[in-house]
C-alpha cells in the first residue's frame, strides 16, 4: 500500500504535499504545494499583504489545497484575529474550490 504525507513542511521521499507559508511558494516542478496562513503566524501588520499573496499563489496548479491554518488558543497570538483570518481563508476556500488542512488545538 502507498501512502500520500499530506502535511509536511519539507520534501521527503515518497508522495507528498508541502506545506508553505505564502510568501514562501516557490513552485517547483514536479511537486504538490498547500499554502496558508497558519495561526502561529497570523499579525495585523502582515495580513493584507499576506492574504493578497495567497490569493494569487493558491490558484497555481501545483497547489492543491489551502492551509495549513486554523485556531491554536495555546498560542500567544490574538485569538480574536486568528478567527477573522481563519474565516477568510474558509471563504476563499469555498471560493477556488480547493479544501483546507487545518491547524486545530484541544480548547479547554
């Protein structure tokens, strides 16, 4: 049986997905991306940019899905924000028809 790594955030050997933050895609032939905003990493300062980045990166045909992102509250960043940047990646999910790999952690 072969198995598929979804989520991996360097090439290995065997099939993989390659998790990567927007500003980090650099396509190369031959391999399977994801692109998100990951929780840990979401700022005020950044986002536009980032967002807009995204949009434009995850269209690519090598990209097959949106993430990795979602909620980490045992995070120091803003909890608030993560939700609102969260949502926005959902919809631009929704949007390009490409599913998600989220981010998720046990909320106590």
């Amino acid at each position: 049986m072969e198995f598929i790594d979804i989520h991996t955030h360097q090439r290995k050997g065997g099939k993989t997905i390659i998790n990567c933050y927007p500003s980090d895609f650099y396509p190369q032939e031959g391999l399977w991306y994801s692109i998100g905003i990951h929780p840990w990493y979401v700022s005020d300062a950044s986002f536009t940019n980032d967002f807009r980045t995204l949009e434009k990166a995850v269209v690519h045909p090598q990209v097959l899905g949106l993430g990795e992102c979602g909620l980490d509250k045992r995070c120091d960043r803003d909890l608030n924000l993560q939700i609102k940047i969260f949502k926005q990646q959902i919809k631009l999910s929704e949007k390009i028809r490409k599913p998600m790999i989220l981010h998720v952690t046990c909320f106590q």
